[in-house]
C-alpha cells in the first residue's frame, strides 16, 4: 500500500516538473473568393504556362502577387491579361548572388511582408536518354530548376527568421518524374526538390514556415510542348488517360498556400492522378 502511494506521488511530481507548452489552433475554413486575401505571393517563372495560372487564381482568390521571369514584354503581357494586384519583377532566378536584392525589390513593391515564395521557375530540354545529354545542358537545368530554387529558399527563410513575420509558406514546383527512376537531368532535378521539400519542412516548420511542393503530370504549356488536338482532345497514355490543364493544378496550389491547409507541410502532392505510382499489374 505504501508503495502504491510513494509511486502516485512520484508520477503526480514529475508531471508537475515538465515543461507546460500551451498551443492554440484556429481552424481555418474554405470561403470561395477570399481564400488567400491578405496574402503576398512572389511565383518565380509566373508569365506562362503553370506559373501564369496560378497568378490568375491566387488573385482571384484575394491574393496580391508578383510574377517574375527574364522576359519584361511576356510579363507585361501576362500582368495585364491577370489585371488586378498583379505586378511583374524581371528577374533571372540563376542570378543568385542578386537574390537577396531582389526579395528587397518584391517586399518594396508589396510595401509589406512576402508571406508566400512560389519557385515555379524550370527548364527542360527533353532528353531521350542519358546518352543525349550535354555538360551545358546538365549544367543548365541543374541550374535553373534546383541551384536557383534552393538559394532563393535560403534567402527567403532568412529574410523570414530575421523579422517579426509569424507564418510563411514554400511552395515548390516538382514533377511527377521526381518520383520515378530517371537518368536525364530533369527528372534527377525533381527529385532533389522533393527532398528538400520535406528536408526544409522537418527544419522550418515549428519555426513558422510550411513547405510543400506539387508534382504535376504532363501538363498543357509551351514547356511540355503538348497542346490540345483541333478537337479538343487531350488523351495521352498514361493513368489518367489524358493530360492535365495548369487550371487544376493551380486549384490544389492554391490550397496548400492557403491557411485551410496549415496542417500540411513537408508533402509532395502528385497532381497525375497517380501516374507515379506502379502496381503490380503493371
């Protein structure tokens, strides 16, 4: 009987001892319109393609957002075509000793705090196999998908740990290919973005920043070079039988940077209805 009291005052005692973390959680919910308002967003690559529909949908969303690439007239055309709270920065990402000067220029232009980084940016150049590819164009896509989008990430979580800001988001533009065996530089660049990903959520989250990509199947844009047939076809071999418009993927990328998605990070999201994965039918 003793025993049993002196072991319940000892639980009760080294109970009182830990350390209290009291954490609150609001629970954000889903209103059509005003998903991101409030929210500045910088989409690296955003003039075309993925990175432009995604503009479109975050500021009809109530987002203020920034699109960037090298070409001005192409991001003047996109700005305008997007309309309201768009602007445009010229910005060539694999200038990375410029990064910081340039997340100045974005906050500037803000006239506040970036609460969302996009690295949409990427190349391409569609190798058909290891033994067509070139140093220069190893070199350059290794560049401009992975090399340009882990400094700026860098750069983007300090500018975030140095100031009064609470929350942040990453989002990372992936692809399907990151999760497949490659021997091309796309594919291995992709799949270095995806361990980063989760690399930089294990790090960063309990700090404030959510860090998630997306990995799209093949998709409509000048990148693929994919189009829809005369018809409006769009059937492809593949899972889902067809390929995928950058509208839809911009829906679920809008979600991630939203607040109804905090309890997401670390998470690369296939938008190929499951293309990647391999079953053993296959």
């Amino acid at each position: 009987m003793i025993r049993k009291i002196i072991s319940k005052f000892a639980k009760t005692l080294l109970r009182c001892c830990q350390p209290y973390n009291y954490v609150e959680v609001e629970v954000a919910q889903i209103i059509h319109g005003s998903l991101l308002k409030g929210k500045n967003i910088v989409i690296t690559g955003g003039s075309k393609g993925l990175g432009y529909s995604m503009a479109k949908k975050f500021t009809a969303e109530g987002a203020r957002v920034i699109i960037v690439g090298r070409n001005a007239e192409t991001l003047k055309t996109a700005q305008e075509a997007i309309g309201l709270n768009c602007q445009f920065i010229e910005y060539d990402v694999n200038d990375i000793e410029k990064t910081e000067q340039f997340l100045s220029s974005c906050k500037e232009s803000f006239n506040g705090n970036i609460n969302c980084l996009v690295c949409n940016a990427g190349i391409s150049y569609h190798e058909s196999s290891l033994l067509t590819v070139t140093p220069e164009g190893f070199d350059d896509q290794f560049n401009t998908n992975l090399r340009s989008c882990y400094f700026l990430c860098q750069a983007f979580i300090k500018e975030q740990l140095s100031g009064n800001q609470s929350e942040a988001n990453i989002l990372i533009t992936s692809s399907e290919t990151g999760d497949m065996c490659y021997d091309i530089p796309y594919g291995m660049t992709k799949a270095s973005l995806n361990t980063l990903t989760r690399a930089l959520s294990k790090r960063y989250y309990s700090k404030g920043i959510r860090v998630n990509a997306i990995a799209p199947g093949v998709t409509l844009s000048d990148m693929t070079k994919y189009a829809k047939s005369n018809d409006g076809n769009m059937s492809r071999k593949c899972a889902a039988g067809r390929v995928f418009l950058p509208e839809e993927v911009a829906e679920v990328a809008c979600f991630l940077l939203s607040d109804a998605s905090k309890c997401i990070s670390g998470e690369v999201i296939h938008t190929n209805a499951g293309n990647h994965l391999k079953a053993f039918w296959d």
